[in-house]
C-alpha cells in the first residue's frame, strides 16, 4: 500500500506543471502574427481580439504583421516559435489549406506544425466585376465568357491565393474559360477591376463592399451555402445553379504544435467568450467578419476538409507543388 500510496503522488507530482500552465498563463506579453499587411481584414481582426484579450487578462496582446510569400513568413515564424502559448498566428485559408499542396517545399508544415485553437470568424466571398461589363447575372456572366473564351479577365492576389483558386472552382464548375491575371496582393487587383484593367474578382466582401455601394464595382453574387444579410438582394451560386461553388473565407486562431492543451482550451474559450457578447459581435460585424467560435477539435475538422476540397482544384488545374 505504501508503494502504491507512493506512485500515486509522485503521478499527481508529474501533473502539477501541466496543471498550473493553464492557472498561471499568461504571465507576459502575448504576440499574435498576421501574415497580411497593416489594415488588412486579418489585421483588423486580430487588433480588435488583441484588445479585447488584453483588457480581460491585464497581459498586453500585440498585433506582429510579418505579410509576404503567401502567408508563407508569417506562418514559418510561429510555427518554429516556443509552443507556450505566447507566439500565435492569425491563419486564412490560402496559408492554412492552400499552401501545402501549391509549393514544392515549404519552411513548415501547417498540419504538423500548427496546432488550432479557434476558428475566429467566417466572411462572405463575392463576384464583383467592373462596372462597364455589360452583365447584370451569373447566367449573363457565364453566357459572355463561353462566348469571348479567353478574353475575360479574372485578377487575384496572386497564383495559388484563395482568390485564385476561387476563381478556378468557378471556372470548372461553369466551363466558363477566362484568363487568370494575378496582382502582388488583394489592393492592386481591386484597384484595376474598378478602373476596368481586369474583368473582375473572386473576392472578400469586406475589403471592396464600401466601392460596390459606391458602383465603382458591380457585385453579380456571393459564394456562401446562403444569402449573406449585408446583401440581402444578391443571389449565392448556388442559387444560380451551381451548388458545388461555395466559397467561404474565414480566419482562426493556430499556436505552436506541442503547445499545452489546457493553455490551447483556455485561449479557445476565453476568445469564444469575448465572441458571444453582443457589443463585440457587433464590432467585428463592422469589420465585415462574422463571428464563429469553435473548439480546437472542431476548428481542426474543419482545416481538413477544407484542405481536401482545395486539393483537388489545385490537382485539377496542374497547379500542385508548382511553385
């Protein structure tokens, strides 16, 4: 009895540092990385959910923007970072799901490397042309492109950008056949649809909804399962008749892999918590982000089959490990 007295508190010993790194943390500075550049919709995003964090654990949060290569440097940076919990990554699809499977090499691998806290919030994608095509429709759109193959022009942040591949999903599921122009990031390419330079974009309502109301873009539909309320007049592709053509942005919240479960639950919960109140709800809402707290379990699900579906657009388009 007295060995197993004995092995019992030296198991409980064992426990205790892993017990105490949830209680304890944080206890200095918390940094989150977004691969976008400053005033991007991750930015702001994440600046908003620093803010609230630091406010409620009294430990200041910042916001390290480290854009370039695709989300490729911010995401090598934390994905080698100390897995305390103290250097995190605001993850979007083309770093998360994309990447892998359109670069031969990369400096990490996001499913080895990273560990998902959160799925933060989700963002409606859209169909937005220049306003001097003459297409009001999908259907018109789809008609004029099989009509003119080749001569519609389609900008994206650049190959293999979410913006790209959309585009391409798109493509296949209509046979419409347009020629891919990809910009050095989402600002340069929104600015040449609105001036008529390119025929349109697959794009984040967020960042271009302010030129559509002002019709220096004409938005044709939105990519989600169903109607967004910002734009309650706009058909989905779905409705268009293309149910395999649904597109959601998103962003989440990754730490390190190896990073303490109970210090990855607390993250989740304390940014699920700040997402339920309604006054904050209500603020990333003004950021064009819908809010979609998660567990890290189900946030990895979700990585997965997103990861899978991008696949096999990348596969189809000859586009895998290309770059």
């Amino acid at each position: 009895m007295r060995c197993v007295f004995r092995a019992g508190s030296l198991f409980a010993l064992c426990l205790l540092p892993a017990a105490s790194a949830a209680q304890e943390y944080p206890t200095r500075l918390i940094r989150i990385v977004v691969a976008q550049a400053p005033s991007s919709g991750p930015d702001l995003t994440a600046r908003a959910l620093g803010q609230k964090l630091t406010e409620s654990w009294g430990q200041q949060v910042i916001v390290d923007n480290r854009p370039g290569a695709n989300g490729i440097i911010g995401g090598e940076l934390v994905a080698k970072a100390k897995p305390d919990g103290y250097t995190l990554l605001l993850g979007v699809p083309s770093a998360i799901t994309v990447n892998q499977f359109v670069y031969k090499k990369l400096p990490y691998d996001p499913v080895r490397d990273l560990a998902p806290v959160t799925q933060i919030a989700v963002n409606t994608f859209g169909i937005v042309t220049t306003p001097s095509l003459p297409v009001t429709s999908i259907k018109q759109l789809v008609a004029l492109a099989k009509a003119r193959p080749g001569e519609l022009t389609y900008a994206s942040a650049g190959i293999g950008n979410f913006t790209h591949l959309a585009g391409e999903l798109f493509c296949q599921a209509t046979g419409a056949r347009m020629l891919h122009v990809p910009y050095k990031g989402t600002t340069p390419a929104q600015v040449d649809v609105m001036s008529g330079q390119a025929t349109l974009m697959f794009v984040s309502m967020r960042g271009i909804a302010e030129h559509v109301a002002a019709k220096k873009a004409r938005l044709l539909a939105t990519m989600g399962e169903r109607r967004d309320a910002a734009f309650p007049d706009t058909p989905t592709l779905v409705e268009s008749g293309y149910p395999g053509v649904v597109v959601i942005g998103w962003n989440g919240l990754l730490a390190p892999a190896g990073t303490p479960a109970d210090v990855v639950a607390k993250l989740s919960r304390e940014i699920g918590r700040h997402l339920s109140v309604p006054e904050f709800r209500e603020r990333m809402a003004s950021l064009g982000a819908d809010p979609a707290p998660s567990t890290p379990e189900a946030f990895a699900a979700f990585i997965r089959t997103e990861a899978m579906k991008w696949q096999q657009v990348v596969r189809a388009i000859g586009l895998e490990h290309s770059q």
